[in-house]
C-alpha cells in the first residue's frame, strides 16, 4: 500500500456516499479482499499521511471552528481531513487557514455549535478503525492481534508526542487574525 493507492481509496470512498459510517463499511470491505500484509499497510499509511497535519497551526484551527479541541476531538478531526480528500488535505497541511474554503466548514459559519447536528462535526473517528475492521474479518483473530502487529511492521518510529510548530491559543482573536485571518473572521469567539 502506496500513498497513491492510499488516496485512490480515500477518493473512491468519498465517491460512494456522503455518510461517513457507510464509507468506513464500504473501505472495510475493499481492505478484506487484500491480504493482511496490505491491511497493515493502509493502517500505516493511513499514519504515515496524518504526520504532516500534527502541528499547533492546525490544531488551532480545529479549535477556532469547533470552539475546543482536545487530543482526541484533534485526531478525529484530522481524519475527517484525510475523508476530504488529497487535494483539500494537501491544502489545509500547508494553510490551516485554507479550512475557510472547505464545504463542510462554510456551512458551519453563523451557526451556533449547539445547532450543529452529529454528522456536521468535522470528525470521522471511524476512519481509524477501517483496516482493524478488515484484519478481524480477514484473519479472524483479535483487536489486540492488529495492533500488535501494526507495532511489530511500524517498529521503534513513533513519531513526535508533541505537534510540531509554536502553540498558541486559538481564542486570542489579535493572534489568530493574524494567524488565521479567514476562519478568525468566519468564527469569532463572542
């Protein structure tokens, strides 16, 4: 599993239907027909693509729309990024400000967070769990039986505990109008 297969999959999903619990079933099943070295690798992948998008810059930006964002609501909310497909995720993983011009994002402006329903949240947790579906399918054996052995192909490499980048606090409407001038105004605090 390549980053071009990766993202051929990703962009096949998207395609299918809107509904984020249909598009990780239908992922899950196209990951069965693989042999379980590839289901590893697209959980790999799928961790090797979501490196860029770990910074201060984007976690601010998660949390100037949401309104606050904690480690998870941060990991949820970048794989929504990934299910937004390459292009917008290559845009957002350079310009967090670049959010301002995804779909789902715009809809959510003047909008209280109150009013949002479940499925407008910028999250796909689900997403993450796509090759486990898969690997127990495949293999018949455990939730723990993949994590081992996604550990056992990853090795020692887990990557930084910390984002990268200066952290600041998205809330300080001076800071992210610089910072984030389009989502700052798309979202202000009071």
């Amino acid at each position: 599993m390549d980053d071009e297969t990766f993202w051929n999959l990703i962009e096949s999903c998207r395609r299918r239907t809107p509904d984020p619990d249909e598009r990780v079933e239908w992922l899950a099943g196209e990951l069965a027909r693989c042999a379980e070295p590839e289901i590893l690798r697209f959980q790999m992948c799928l961790e090797r693509v979501l490196n860029p998008t770990f910074t201060w810059e984007l976690w601010a930006a998660a949390d100037r729309i949401m309104g606050w964002c904690s480690d998870d609501s941060f990991f949820y909310f970048r794989l929504w990024l990934v299910g937004s497909g390459r292009d917008a995720f290559a845009r957002v993983a350079r310009d967090p400000d670049a959010l301002a011009e995804l779909p789902e994002v715009v809809r959510l402006v003047g909008r209280g967070r109150e009013h949002w329903d479940d499925e407008e949240w910028l999250a796909w947790e689900e997403l993450d769990y796509a090759a486990l579906r898969a690997f127990t399918r495949v293999t018949g054996r455990s939730e723990c039986d993949f994590y081992d052995a996604v550990d056992a192909q990853r090795g020692a490499d887990f990557g930084s505990l910390d984002p990268a980048g200066e952290r600041w606090d998205a809330r300080d409407d001076a800071e992210a109008g610089r910072r984030l001038p389009r989502l700052s105004g798309m979202f202000p605090v009071s």
